[in-house]
C-alpha cells in the first residue's frame, strides 16, 4: 500500500474540548499513524499518514462541529511518510 502523509493546522474552538480525542479516535478507526497537539497559538497540529483515501474520510471527519468543538479553518500541506509512527498519538505541546 502506498502512504502518504498530510499537516493539518486547524483553528476554532479546538482546545479543551475534547478534540485532540476525537482525532485520535477518529485517525485510528481509519488505520492512520501519526500525532495530534496542542500548539501555543489556540490551534491544533495534526500529522497524518496513511493511504490517501482514509486521510481524505479523516479531513472530513475533523472538519466542521461536534460535541465541544467548533473548526474554524483548516491548513493543509503535504509532509513525507518517514514511517516513524506505529500508531496515532495525543502529544504534548512542542518545546
């Protein structure tokens, strides 16, 4: 299977209400690998790297509203897969 990997920086209300935990569950239903944090700035930075068709089901699953969170914007590079990751994780800020 051919891996690719996506950045996302996603703003809105984003932290402290639950969706760094919503991406993770969300990452590892579709088999993705890869991280999920808090930044500094009051938004989100996800890696995710996985077949292009499940990274694309995961974008539209972490877009938009639910529970607690409300995303305003989405950023979106594209990043190598150096298969450094054997799962999805929750981070903690960088530095």
């Amino acid at each position: 299977m051919v891996t690719s990997g996506r950045r996302f920086i996603v703003s809105g209300s984003v932290q402290g209400v639950g969706y760094r935990y919503f991406c993770r569950r969300a990452a590892q239903s579709l088999g993705l690998k890869g991280f999920v944090r808090n930044m500094p700035d009051g938004s989100v930075e996800i890696e995710a790297f996985g077949a292009d068709a499940e990274i694309d089901e995961f974008r539209k699953q972490i877009t938009g509203s639910g529970g607690y969170f409300q995303v305003d914007d989405i950023k979106e590079t594209t990043v190598p897969d150096e298969n450094k990751y054997g799962d999805f994780y929750i981070r903690m800020y960088p530095g």
